[in-house]
C-alpha cells in the first residue's frame, strides 16, 4: 500500500494526490520550473528540464549521473559571463539556469532519502489542507 498525500494547487483549485515520497521531487520540479520557464528557449534549459522530468522514474545513482553529464555539456556556457552596460561590472549571463542547476545540487542528498532509507518508512509532513474530495490511503 503507498500512501498517499493531497496537494491543493494554487492556480487550479483541485485537489491532486501525490503518493508520499514525491512530494519532495514535486517541489524540487517546481523550483526548477520557476528558473527555467514551462517552455524554456535554450537548449541548456530544455536538457536540464528533460533530465528533472524524470526524477521520480529514476535512481540517485542514474539521476546524478544524468546531472553531472549535463553540467560537463555546458559548464563553459554556464561560466559566461557579460559585462553590464550600465555599471560596467560582470555578471553570469544565465543566472537562473545556474540557480535551477544550483538548487538540484544542494538538494541532492534529500531528493531520494525516501528511497534509500525504506526501513526507516519516512514520512513527510502533513500538508496544511484537508478534504473530502479523495481517498489519500488508496492502493497505488
């Protein structure tokens, strides 16, 4: 039996269930979803939006690896850097690909503790909204 918990969307006002443990990956896709666009232009991004789409279908091993083959793809691009033309200062010219590859690195080691401590039978916190409109214990 996996259960299940309810997750109440801000723009659509439905109720979805999301079996407990991939309420983390949900998260993460969302902070890389917020850096990267739902339809982004740049190759960069669309490999990286790709690689995070699979997260729940995935190991650590496989899922680091995926990672780490991408950022030696386009560490050089990553590292650009262009000069303001207000302040004359540098700065990296694709920031928020930067920040979504920084934010799956730092939340690297959490993303499958589900998984890697099934004996533990970790469980997440209770999201605040309760309702009637499914059955959050139903066999997956």
């Amino acid at each position: 039996m996996v259960k299940k918990a309810c997750i109440r969307p801000l723009k659509i006002f439905q109720y979805k269930c999301v079996p407990q443990g991939h309420q983390h990956h949900f998260h993460q896709k969302k902070i890389v979803q917020r850096y990267l666009t739902m339809r982004p232009k740049l190759q960069a991004s669309k490999d990286l939006k790709k690689i995070v789409s699979r997260l729940t279908q995935t190991t650590e091993k496989n899922f680091t690896q995926k990672l780490d083959e991408w950022h030696g793809i386009y560490k050089d691009f990553l590292d650009e850097k262009s000069t303001s033309s207000t302040t004359s200062k540098l700065h990296y010219t694709h920031p928020r690909i930067r920040a979504a590859y920084r934010s799956l690195q730092t939340n690297l080691p959490y993303l499958f503790t589900y998984k890697n401590y099934k004996h533990l039978s970790i469980l997440y916190m209770p999201l605040r909204y309760k309702h009637n409109k499914c059955t959050c214990t139903a066999r997956a």
